[in-house]
C-alpha cells in the first residue's frame, strides 16, 4: 500500500497538467475526492481541470470549487496526466482505457472499490477505506499537500456521505481519526448537515412517496425492492441528489437484509443500486450481472426497462437468501 502510494505521489509531482475526472451523477465522495485533490495540487502550483461529464448539483455548491468542475464533452482534449477519483473502471466516469482522448496519457487511479479494475499506470486502491476521500487525505499528505478548512470541508463531505454519515460497517478507527483532524482543521461540518441531511427537495419527496407505492418486499421479509419508471424521471427531472439515500428508506426496513432500487436511466436501461445490512455480499450480486462496489452497497447497469431489470435479478437475490437460511 505504501509503495503504490509512494508512486501516485511521485507521478502527481512530476506532472505539469493534471485533469482530475469524477465518476458521472457526482456524490459526495467522488466530487469530494475531486475538489480536495484538486486544491491541494493547485496549492502545489500544479495546473489543474476538474472534469465530469454530468453537471454539479446545486445541493454541493457549499463546497469550495464546486463551481469550477467543468462538464466534459466528447472532443475536448486532455492533458498528459489524467487521475479518475472514486472510479472502479472508467466507464463509470463515461470513459474507456481505449478511448483516443486517453491515448499516450498517464493515467492515476485513485479509489477504493473491491472491484477496482486497477486500469491505471499508477495505482492506489484502497478497498478498506470507508471512502475514497479517506484515500486522497493520505495521497494530499504524501505529495506534502496542505488541507486547508476549503479542502478539509471537501474530504469532510466524502467521509460522511460513503458511510452513512459514519453509520456503515466500513467505517473504521481511522476513518474517525481522520474525520477529527478535518474537524480540528476548520471542516464546515454544519454546512455538510444542513445541505446534505437536513434538507430534502420536493422532487425527493415525490420520489419517495412513488417508491414506497411500489414497494415490493418478499422472501419472509429479508428482499425488498422497488422502481422509479424512466417515465417518472422524465417528469420530475431531478437531481442526482434527489435520488441519494432513497435506496436506504428501503434498506432500512426491520428485518429487510437485500434492498434494491431500479431506476429507469433510459427507455431501455436500468440502473440498480444495491444495500445490504448485515451478511449479504451485494457486490457479488452485481457481479453476476457486470456490476459491483462494495460488499454493503453496490450498483449495476442492465440494458431494459426496470421490470425487466428487477425479473432478471430476483432469482439470483432470492437464491443467496436460500442459501444463508439453509446454513
């Protein structure tokens, strides 16, 4: 671990132009990671461009330089150093290893996923870390960075958001060191609660009270599911914000151990995010259909519509739960 962050650190040192890219529909953790790396490079007098392909919600415009992440689009050139935060593959960012904008470039990843592809020349993976912003506050000390009370709010925002506001089981001793030194350094810890935990949009709402209209719950109570039509999505036309933390209204149903949410991203694409509370591997559930994350909480993309997307994958949620009862 220390060797590949030692050699992160390096290319970040040499490097003269750096594009840091975020994963599309932006969190807290990636745009986090995005925002305090990019800062404390700048800081280095490093020249840095903060891309992502889908725009910033506003709910993040608390965070210093949120405002200055540019909406990348197809054409635009890259410069010789290219980092992706909190991105287990590229394509979660919008990119491939073989696109020709990536050609000849260094390319960092920075992440902290299990199903990390490891697709970059250097390579710091930590899949441990209860966020990816627990990442990037040691990568800041290893290139001698500074975390000023803008970049402390920043790693703040990742920390808090990737574990439940330190609720999850990924949340470690050092997690919460780390968390007390961004608060003993200036992190804006009541903005991160009043934007991010204390506020919810009508959009949300009405997003919420359609979920639990089509809520599904089975196998004696431990799978529970439901769907958001990419009809409604249309309609509503919300946030990536307003969709966060919707998945855990289902979750956190007593006795409920797998949620799913299915959200229609297309006419005939799928997203699906996965949670688990105690004991269910849903990274290994959306491996078996080309996605993963982490063992609590993962995602998979499926090509059809959400009934479509929550048919294909109830044998495979009902057949683990079989298997744990049967133990």
């Amino acid at each position: 671990m220390q060797q590949q962050l030692n050699e992160v650190a390096k290319a970040l040192l040499e490097a003269k132009r750096i594009a840091i890219i975020s994963h599309k529909n932006p969190d807290g953790d990636t745009l986090g990671s995005q925002l305090a790396l990019g800062g404390a490079l700048k800081e280095l007098g490093k020249d840095v461009v903060l891309y992502n392909k889908d725009k910033v919600a506003s709910k993040f415009n608390f965070i210093a330089g949120a405002d200055q992440v540019v909406q990348y689009h197809d054409g635009m050139e890259l410069p010789e150093t290219v980092v992706f935060v909190d991105c287990a593959e590229p394509q979660l960012a919008g990119f491939t290893v073989e696109d020709d904008v990536l050609m000849g470039k260094t390319i960092i990843n920075i992440d902290h996923h299990a199903s990390n592809k490891h697709y970059g020349k250097w390579n710091y993976v930590i899949s441990t870390a209860g966020a990816n912003c627990q990442n990037i506050y040691h990568v800041i000390g290893a290139v001698g960075g500074t975390i000023t009370k803008e970049i402390a709010t920043a790693l703040y925002t990742g920390l808090s958001t990737d574990t439940g506001n330190f609720m999850f089981d990924n949340v470690s001793s050092e997690t919460l060191r780390i968390a007390a030194d961004l608060k003993d350094i200036g992190a804006n810890t009541d903005a991160v609660r009043l934007k991010l935990y204390e506020s919810s949009s009508k959009k949300k709402i009405e997003m919420l009270k359609y979920i639990l209209n089509n809520l599904h719950i089975s196998a004696d109570g431990q799978y529970a599911w439901s769907s958001i039509s990419h009809q409604m999505i249309e309609e509503l036309q919300p946030e990536s914000t307003d969709i966060d933390g919707l998945i855990n209204t289902i979750k956190d149903i007593e006795g409920v151990e797998i949620a799913i949410l299915f959200r229609g991203v297309e006419t005939n694409r799928t997203k699906a995010s996965l949670r688990s509370k105690v004991w269910a591997d849903v990274n290994q559930i959306a491996g078996m259909f080309g996605g993963g994350g982490h063992v609590r909480a993962s995602g998979v993309s499926i090509n059809g519509d959400v009934e479509y997307a929550a048919a294909l994958m109830e044998p495979a949620v009902l057949d683990i739960i079989r298997q744990h009862s049967a133990e």
